[in-house]
C-alpha cells in the first residue's frame, strides 16, 4: 500500500505541474488518459490560489503563511507531506 501511496502523490505532483504549465506557458501539449483529468480544479479557481514570487521579492513570511492556511495547507513541523508546509 506504501508504495501505491507514493505512486499517487508522484501522479498527483505530474498533475499539478501539468495544471501550472497549461497556466503559464504557452508552448504545452499534454496527452493523457481522460481519468487524468478528473480532481483537477478549474482554471479561475487555480488562478485564485495562485501565489506568485519573484526572485529579489520581499514578502512577510506571516503573509505567506496566512495564504497556505487560506488555500488548506496545514502546518507540520514534523514532516512535510503533501498538504502541509
């Protein structure tokens, strides 16, 4: 089961990627099964979550933070799963 675990968050970390290419690039062409597809959030919805840094950028880190928790992420000082940060 372990190991189907694993398989499922590197499948869901190609998703993602694959989510934020569609989003930020235009030079993407994906093939994929149609069950690749469901799960995934809408375009707006991805946007709206969105947080996006610049190299040299100064943030607040509690800004950061507040934007995790507001997207669902939960803290784990422990392990970092997916999730949690």
């Amino acid at each position: 089961i372990e190991k189907e675990a694993d398989i499922n968050d590197e499948i869901e970390r190609l998703r993602l990627a694959a989510t934020a290419a569609l989003l930020t690039r235009r030079d993407v062409l994906i093939v994929a099964s149609v069950s690749c597809i469901y799960g995934l959030v809408s375009p707006q919805t991805w946007e709206r979550v969105l947080l996006s840094l610049q190299v040299g950028q100064v943030v607040r880190r509690n800004d950061v933070l507040r934007h995790l928790v507001t997207i669902l992420y939960t803290r784990n000082d422990l392990e970092l799963k997916r999730g949690s940060f």
